[in-house]
C-alpha cells in the first residue's frame, strides 16, 4: 500500500520547501520530493536558488567585491595592501560551504517541520481515487499519493540554438559559477540580470568581460533614468556592453569560443573569448513530470497553466514559482507556496504581484519595485517624480560609495507611491521600505514625514520622497 500525504509537494527550490513548511505547519502530512544531487550523489534540496542561482552567485559576488575594495578602494581609506592575490579555488570552495549550508538548513527544516523528504525524481502515474499517485524513482523506487499536488519544478537556462551547453567553455549559470580560473576574456550573451551579476563576479576578478545583447536598449525593463546611470557605472568599472547585437554563430573550439555577431551598425563581428556564458532568459522546468499521465495543461512557452490562485486545470493540483507565470525570483516563489498552502487550508491568502521587488547585486546594485517612469507615461497616468543622489548622503560619503540615487514615482493627485527605483549602495536592502510602503498604500508625503536614521542611506529614501514634493532639505 502506498504512502498516504495530505499534500505532496514536487520540487525543493524556494517555492517547493516553503510551500511543504507551510503545508506542514497548517497540519497536513506533507511530503517534499526534490531531485538535486551534491557532488556526493547525496540530497542537496533549495533547487536553482540555493545549488546554482541566488546563494552561490551572492557569495561570489561577496568575495569579489572584496577582492576589488582592497586592490581599488582600501587605499583611499589609508590601508595599504602588498602582494594583493586571489585563491579561486579557495573562493570556490567557500561558496560550496555556504551552498552546503544551506542545503543542510532545509533538511534541518523538514525534520522540524515533520516534512516527509524523497530525494528522486517525482512524476505523475495516474489519478487515483482521492489523489493522485505520484511515482518517487531515485535511489530506491517507491510510490505515494497525494490528496493534493503542488508542482514547483522550477526553470531551467535557455540555449542559444546550435550551441548547447557544455559547461567548460559555453556555460550556463552552473558553469559560470564553477570557472577554476580566472579567464583572460570572458564573453556573454545577454545583458540580464545573470550576465550583469556573473560578468561583474569575473571582471572584478581580472578577466576582460564583453557583453552582447540583443535588444537596442539597455536592461529595457528598469527604469531608463536608473538603467542609464548603471551603465554609465558598469562601463566605467570596464564591462564592454554592446547592444543591439544579432548573433550568427558560436563556435566552442580546443582552446577559445568564436562568436560572429552583427553589430548595431549591422557590421559583421568576430569575437574570440576563452570562456562564453550564455544568459538569454531560461524556461520552465517540466521534464520528467509526465503531464500527460493525468492530462496537466502547459502554456505555449511550456509554462503549467495556472489560474491566479495558482490552480492548474487539474482538481486539487497547483503550480508555482518559475514554472508558471510571472516573475522568475525566489521571492515571488516562496510567496505562492506559501498562499497555496494556505488556499488547501481553507484560507484566502493574497500575493500582490505589484509589490514583488527586483534586485540586481551588482556594484552599484539595482533595485525596484512597482512601476517605471516610462510605464507611467505609456499608460497615460499623470505622476510626480522626486530623486535623490546618494552623492549628497553623508552616510555613503563616509563609506566612499556615492554613484546613484533614489527615485520615487508618486500619483499627481494622490500622492500614492507608484513607484520606488534605486541604483547606488546596498539597494537591495533599501527597497524593502518602499516595498512595505507601497503594501500599506503610503504616499511620497507619509514617507517624507517619517523619522530616519542619521547618518544612513535610508535617508536618501526620505529625501526623494521630499523631492517629488521639491522640498528635499539637502540636496
Ligand atoms: P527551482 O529553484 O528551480 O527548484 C526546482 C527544484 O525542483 C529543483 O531542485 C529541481 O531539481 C527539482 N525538480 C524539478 N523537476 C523535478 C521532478 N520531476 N522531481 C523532483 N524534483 C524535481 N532569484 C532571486 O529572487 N534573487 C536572486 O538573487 C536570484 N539569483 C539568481 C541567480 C542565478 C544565477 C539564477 C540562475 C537564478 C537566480 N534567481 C534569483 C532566480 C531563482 O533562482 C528562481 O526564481 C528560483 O529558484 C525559483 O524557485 P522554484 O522553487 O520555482 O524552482
Ligand atoms: P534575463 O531575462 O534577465 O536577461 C536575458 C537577456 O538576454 C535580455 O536582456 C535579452 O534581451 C537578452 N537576449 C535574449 N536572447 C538573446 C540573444 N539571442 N542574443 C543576445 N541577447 C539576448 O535572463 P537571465 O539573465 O538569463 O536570467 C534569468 C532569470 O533569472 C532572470 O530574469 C531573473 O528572473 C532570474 N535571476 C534573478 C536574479 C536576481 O533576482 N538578482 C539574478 C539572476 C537571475
């Protein structure tokens, strides 16, 4: 007889793991089934996010920031460092901890939670009478039901057609975040938020980085006045950013990878590079679920259907995080397992897609919620826009980091947040405050009127807020 769950969940990225947490603390058995393996073989459940994504690009980020404040900054601070040298190995080798560690955290958090871990693949083998059996094959092969079914099997990186992967000289997120050395020239594809945070982690680092993007604008989806000023930082930095670019061929030979390329002139172009990362977007992940067994509807991009509350067209199956629609982060993940969990539970919970922020970790790092000045301005919605520059924040004067600003979007009449964009030091933390304001519906004036830290970056969150009213007091 098969193993009984309440609620069985495929997949242990952030939208599956929180999703069965979840299901767990609500009082159903729950079962979690996650296919990842370490280098051991051995249970390596966070999927993308945790062994390939989010977790392991920060740490690099991390180390090669360090790296590039001692051999640039340090000095301006007065501290003198000889003989500055970097161990990629052993910076390798730290982001596998840190992977590991977080790994071990989820399993630490199953056991807590009594989740039901399988570490195999999960696919579909028929609807039973109340539920669905589920078949488990990994290290032993086994078969459960579930009475519900949550799909969070995640996405994975899309190929440019006729170069496929093979992660030591045309890489996708997993080689680039594996490269043993660092490359004299490193080429990649796609001006994303991959490209720009990998090709950030291996310039700082010393390789010659040029990017090409196909679309004639820069990271067309950020707010142009802030996207502008980020590339004015990142070419500065010596990321060479061509745009407009038509790829024709990639060629992975012994020792270099040759892209040809029609520039935005239309002139053709051969590029030669030691190592290529590929980053043009990537596509949900539905192989091995065996949809047909149970007739689950995909979306032409091979997306599962999902309604807004996450239900696929089946009874009693949902879907989240990148294999459905909308955004492909963590968060936004998490946050639709948590509400399907709930939703199973009787409740009505909400995601609100408007609020979902974007970060970029690059230096300086990027990050938004809500909408852009351009899309205010397609829509024909009259607004007010304040900014603040972090050059005139005493704080990142005193850390040295002063490139970018804040800028908020306000409704003209209303004086609603619309929308909150940041580039410059530690925006990904900064955001948080317009996120949580702009889920309390607060205005430009309810921010301006709130007491912030001084000396602190949040205060420049303060002063675009005065500016949209043109009151900032130090700028
Ligand atoms: P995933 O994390 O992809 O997890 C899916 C899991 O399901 C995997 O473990 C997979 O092995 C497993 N699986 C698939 N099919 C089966 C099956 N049939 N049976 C069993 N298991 C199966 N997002 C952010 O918000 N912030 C960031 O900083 C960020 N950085 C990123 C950096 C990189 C380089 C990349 C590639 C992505 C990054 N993302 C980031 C995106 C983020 O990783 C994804 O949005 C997130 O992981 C999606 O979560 P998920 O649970 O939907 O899927
Ligand atoms: P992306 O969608 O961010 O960027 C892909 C870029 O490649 C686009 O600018 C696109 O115009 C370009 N492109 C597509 N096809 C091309 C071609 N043939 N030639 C040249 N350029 C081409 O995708 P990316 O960087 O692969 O990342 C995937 C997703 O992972 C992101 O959209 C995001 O959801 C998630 N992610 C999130 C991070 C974060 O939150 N900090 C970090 C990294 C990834």
């Amino acid at each position: 007889m098969s193993q009984q769950f309440d609620v069985v969940v495929i997949g242990g990225g952030p939208g599956g793991y929180v999703a069965a947490i979840r299901a767990a603390q609500l009082g159903f058995s729950t079962a979690c089934i996650d296919e990842w393996k370490n280098d051991k073989g051995g249970p390596a459940p966070g999927g993308t996010c945790t062994n390939v994504g989010c977790i392991p690009s920060k740490a690099l980020l991390q180390s090669s920031e360090h790296f590039e404040h001692a051999g640039h900054s340090f000095a301006d601070h007065g501290i003198g460092l000889d003989n500055l040298s970097i161990d990629v190995a052993k910076m390798l080798g730290r982001k596998d901890t840190v992977v590991k560690q977080n790994n071990d955290g989820i399993l630490y958090l199953f056991k807590k939670n009594k989740v039901t871990f399988f570490h195999g693949r999960g696919s579909f083998a028929k609807a039973v009478d109340g539920g669905y059996e589920i078949a488990v094959t990994g290290t032993a092969s086994e078969s459960i039901v579930g009475k519900h079914v949550i799909l969070a099997t995640g996405s994975n990186a899309r190929s440019l057609p006729g170069a496929p992967f093979d992660e030591q000289k045309i890489l996708s997120n997993d080689g680039a975040l594996r490269i043993g050395s660092v490359p004299k020239r490193l080429g990649v594809i796609g001006s994303g938020v991959i490209g720009l945070e990998m090709g950030s982690v291996w310039r700082r680092l010393g390789s010659e980085v040029t990017v090409l993007e196909g679309l004639p604008t820069f990271l067309g989806a950020v707010d142009q006045q802030i996207a502008k000023e980020a590339h004015k930082a990142f070419v500065k930095q010596g990321l060479k950013i061509e745009l407009g670019v038509k790829i024709d061929k990639v060629t992975a030979g012994k020792s270099a990878v040759t892209v040809t390329y029609a520039n935005a002139n239309g002139d053709a172009v051969k590029l030669e590079v030691d190592k290529l990362i590929v980053s043009i977007g990537r596509v949900p992940n539905t192989i091995g679920l065996n949809a047909e067994a149970v007739g689950l509807k995909l979306d032409e991009r091979g997306a599962i259907t999902v309604d807004d509350h996450c239900h696929t067209n089946l009874p009693n199956v949902w879907a989240v995080g990148d294999v459905v629609r909308g955004p492909m982060l963590a968060h936004k993940a998490e946050e639709e397992g948590v509400a399907v969990a709930e939703r199973i539970a009787g409740q009505h919970p909400h995601v609100n897609f408007n609020t979902v922020p974007w970060v970029i970790y690059t230096s300086p790092e990027i990050a938004w919620v809500g909408q852009t000045e351009q899309q205010l301005k397609a829509e024909g919605r009259e607004y007010k826009a304040g900014t603040f520059p972090f050059m005139a924040n005493g704080r990142a004067r005193a850390m040295g980091d002063t490139t970018g600003m804040v800028k908020m979007l306000a409704d003209a009449t209303t004086d609603e947040i619309l929308g909150v964009h940041i580039v410059g030091p530690f925006a990904s933390e900064l955001i948080a405050e317009a996120v949580v304001a702009m889920e309390f519906r607060a205005s430009a004036e309810d921010i301006a009127r709130i007491c912030h830290a001084h000396p602190s970056l949040s205060e420049s969150t303060k002063e675009a807020a005065l500016a949209v009213d043109k009151r900032t007091l130090n700028f």
